[in-house]
C-alpha cells in the first residue's frame, strides 16, 4: 500500500471516528433522551388542555355576563321570578339557558332560595359554573350559570394534545402513566394520556440521521485526504529519490523496493546512505588523523630544529678555540655552555609543555569560590605586568558565590588566557588589561579576559584554539595556550570563545 493510500485511509477515519463518537455517546444515552422526551411531551399536553379549559371558562364567563345582562334589562322577567309561581318563572330560567348556550342555570333570592332552575343535573362530566349578581330592585337575585365539560371537550383536548382525555377524581387510574394533568375543581381534575418516548425509536433516529451525513462526511474525508496526501508524498518521494542517488554514489548500486512503496524506499535509502556516510566518514577521520601526525611531526621537527642550530654552533665553536685559542678556551666554555643549557631548556620547556597537551588529568570537581580562582592567576603576572607598565582593571562585583569546577586546572586556563594577553601587548603603547567576573542567566560563572593588543587576525581567530597555530612563533610561541584552555573548559562542560573588540584588541571569555 502507498503511502499516498495510507495517508487517504488515515485521514478518512481521522474524520469518521469523531463523528461515530458524537452519535455513540447519544446512543448510550437513549433511555436518559427518551425519558427527556417524554416529560417534555406531558409539559406540553399539560399547557395545551390548560388553554382549552381556560377558554371553556372565558366562554362561560362570557355566556354569564351576557344571560345576567339580559335580565337584568328584562323587568318582566324579574317581576315573574319575584311572585311566582314557579310555573310563570321557569321560562325565563330555560330562555336564558337556551339563548346563552348554558347547559343548567338556577335563579336564587336573596335568602338563596331558588327561585326558578332548568336543565338536568350533570352525569359523570364535570361541570364549571359562574355566578353574577343581578339587582331586582326590592330583591338581589342571583344567576348561576353551569356548563358540562362532556365528551365534545374531551374529544377537542384529545386532538390538541394527541392524547385520550378524561376528567375524574383519579387521573392515575383514568389515565395511566405517564399523563398530563389539569385541576377542573377540588378533587376533580382533567387527564390526558400520553404516549412515552421509545429509546429504541430515538436509537434508530440518530442512526438515521448519521446514516444520512456519514456518506457526505466519507466523501468529503477522502477527496480532503487525496489532495493532502498528494501534498504530503511528493516531497517525501523526492527525498527517497536523493537519498538512493547519495547512497548510490557512496555504497553499491541499491535493489530498488517497489514504486508504490515509498516509505520503505526511503528507509531502505537511508540506511544505505548513512552507510556510505559511515564509511567516508571512516576515511576521513583515518585522513585527519594521519594529516594531524604529519602536522605535528612537522611542527616537532621545526621546534626542535630551531634550538638545535645554537647548540650545534656552540659546540663548533668550542672546538675551534680550543684547537687555535686554548688559552681563550675557558671564556668560550663559559659563553657557549651558558647558550647550550639556555637551548636545552627551551627543548625541555617544549616537551614539557606537549607532555602536559597530551596528558591532561581528568578535572577534580569540587565547590570552589571563582574570586579565588581569578585572583590567583592574576597574581602570577603581578610581576610581569608591573615591570612592563600594564594597568590593570579587576572587576569581580556581580561574580556568584561559588561555583563547581577543578581550581587548579581552571586557575592554569586563565593563565594561559593572560599570558597569551600579555605576549600580545608587549611593544604595544599603554597597555591594560581588564578581568571581569560575573554570571549569566542561568547561574553559571562568566570569566571575561579583554587586552589592548592589535587583536586576532581573521585567518587566526578563526583557529584560535586549535593546538599548534600561534602568530608568535618567532618569539617562540607553541600555539598550545589556548588549545589546553579550551581542553580544560570542555572537560569542565562549559565554553570558551575568542573574539576582537570593539574597541580593539582581543577578548576571551570562559562559561563554566
């Protein structure tokens, strides 16, 4: 399978599986759903017969205004209801019933005597009533106005909240579970059934709907994923392409893998390249090597020569006095002997000092107090630089209390940097050195050693630390100063660097 291929697949499903785990979780959570459901559908029933019955009593209320205004103006009426007999007051009771839409209305007296009634009394339906006051002029009559809430009310509630109505003293039992209820009156109130929500419906819902923008979501994941991994394995297949042809020119011809492969091209390519590499990198090193033994016997034999060429002189010149001046012979013993052991001990000054390059002790790590270290290297040139007239400048202020290094070794790296200092101000007008001490953001000591010498050439700065390369060799300078400085500082962990500055002369600053 190409990488192209992989990349397509893995985007697609990158894309699918959120999406499967936004509708798993509802799924798992049908039942929690349906029952949400459920009550928010008897809510609903509840508010919806409550507006049906609210409006059934605004009708009423309505009919009873209207019935008790009516005879309120009929005087006749009033005049009957006063004197009787009943036979002469109950049309007017049935007129008013009839005219107003009332299903029962009873006139009452004053004394609550019923003065006239019509309609039959109510079966199992409930019943809401509304009572107004009528003046009669000797008498206040009273109007009790009634109306049924019976099978046309419940059918209009059953079809509003698409439940079966039903009005009695127990809604559990008339209508089971779950229901929206209504109070009508005390102890009477108006159920509806209602139908609960099925989880396995809200299930097959959510599938429905996923079903729907999965293929959409698939669609869209892979033509997504085709345009990035096009984007994504073309680079990558031009990097197997370059990485066979470097391995190629370095090991033996590769077994290409196959086209569609590219991965697998590209490790195999790799592991053959860093083969080759390894390889070159073999040679190079044994070069190195052998070009770093051929330096430093040339270097050995040039320092060695120099001092040779006075003893040899001395040596001859001896043996002329003696053959034709014996009597001057022990003034010329006295003189050459003295540039014989001068040479000698340059020799063993030289050999000394490559023994110790090639012979550094491991560092003795311990907690030392870094004004110490500086102070003491700068001692051992006090003479010095007194007699040659350089001033001076110490600046330990912001230096930390103490740090961990070998002081023994550290105190000889910043001799080396002040020797190399002091070589290269000598003949120079007004010569100073400054020897600052301080830390960085991270705690660690910052030795800064800055002199007023002409500064580092461009081709030397450059190899400055490396072991052999001095501008001083007529003056014989080793060129090892800096480079068992720089030893001393990496065993250390820390890092010394060399620069010119700014306002000349050259500055070396060690981090340990």
């Amino acid at each position: 399978m190409t990488l192209r291929s992989r990349l397509v697949i893995a985007l697609a499903l990158a894309a699918l599986v959120p999406t499967a785990v936004v509708v798993t979780v509802p799924l798992l959570q049908a039942r929690r759903r349906a029952a949400s459901e459920t009550e928010a559908r008897v809510a609903q029933a509840a508010r919806q017969a409550g507006v049906l019955l609210e409006e059934e009593r605004a009708g009423l209320a309505d009919a009873a205004d209207r019935a008790a205004a009516d005879l309120r103006a009929n005087r006749d009426g009033i005049a009957a209801l006063l004197r009787g007999p009943e036979g002469l007051a109950s049309p007017v009771a049935r007129g008013l019933a009839q005219d107003f839409g009332l299903d029962r209305i009873r006139l009452l007296g004053g004394s609550g005597t019923v003065l006239a009634s019509w309609g039959a009394p109510p079966a199992e339906a409930a019943t809401l009533s509304q009572t107004r006051t009528v003046d009669g002029g000797s008498e206040s009559l009273s109007l009790v106005a009634e109306r049924d809430l019976g099978e046309r009310f419940l059918a209009r509630v059953a079809a509003v909240a698409g439940g079966e109505a039903r009005i009695g003293g127990d809604p559990e039992g008339a209508c089971g579970t779950p229901r929206a209820e209504t109070s009508v009156a005390p102890g009477t109130s108006l159920c509806i059934r209602v139908t609960a929500a099925d989880p396995k419906e809200v299930r097959r819902e959510l599938l429905g709907a996923f079903a729907g923008t999965a293929a959409a979501a698939l669609a869209a994941a892979l033509l997504l994923g085709m345009l990035l991994a096009a984007r994504i394995a073309q680079p990558i297949r031009a990097l197997t392409e370059r990485a066979e042809a470097i391995s190629e020119r370095h090991r033996a011809p590769l077994i290409l893998m196959p086209e569609k492969d590219e991965t697998g091209r590209l490790t195999a390519a790799f592991d053959r390249m860093l083969e080759g590499l390894s390889a070159s990198e073999e040679k190079r090193v044994a070069a190195e090597r052998v070009a770093a033994w051929e330096e430093m016997a040339r270097r050995l034999a040039h320092e060695v020569k120099n001092p040779l060429s006075p003893i040899r002189l001395a040596v001859e010149n001896l043996r002329k006095t003696r053959e034709r001046a014996p009597a001057e012979f022990d003034r010329a013993f006295d003189e050459e002997t003295g540039t014989i052991l001068e040479e000698v001990g340059s020799l063993a000054a030289l050999v000394d000092e490559f023994s110790q390059f090639a012979r550094l002790p491991s560092p003795q790590i311990q907690p030392c107090d870094p004004r110490a270290v500086l102070a003491s290297a700068m001692a051992l040139y006090q003479a010095r630089m007194e007699r040659s007239g350089v001033r001076v400048a110490l600046d330990d202020r912001a230096a930390p209390a103490s740090f961990r290094a070998d002081p023994e070794q550290l105190g000889r790296a910043l001799r080396n940097v002040i020797q190399n200092a002091l070589d290269a101000m000598e003949g120079t007008a007004g010569p100073a050195l400054e020897a600052t001490l301080g830390a960085d953001a991270s705690g660690r000591a910052v030795f800064r050693i800055r002199d007023s010498g002409p500064g580092f050439p461009p081709d030397a700065l450059k190899k400055a630390f490396e072991p052999y390369v001095t501008t001083r060799r007529d003056r014989g300078g080793t060129g090892l100063g800096l480079a068992i400085a720089r030893r001393i500082v990496a065993e250390h962990g820390g890092s010394i660097d060399a620069a010119n500055a700014a306002g000349g002369g050259a500055v070396i600053t060690i981090v340990i």
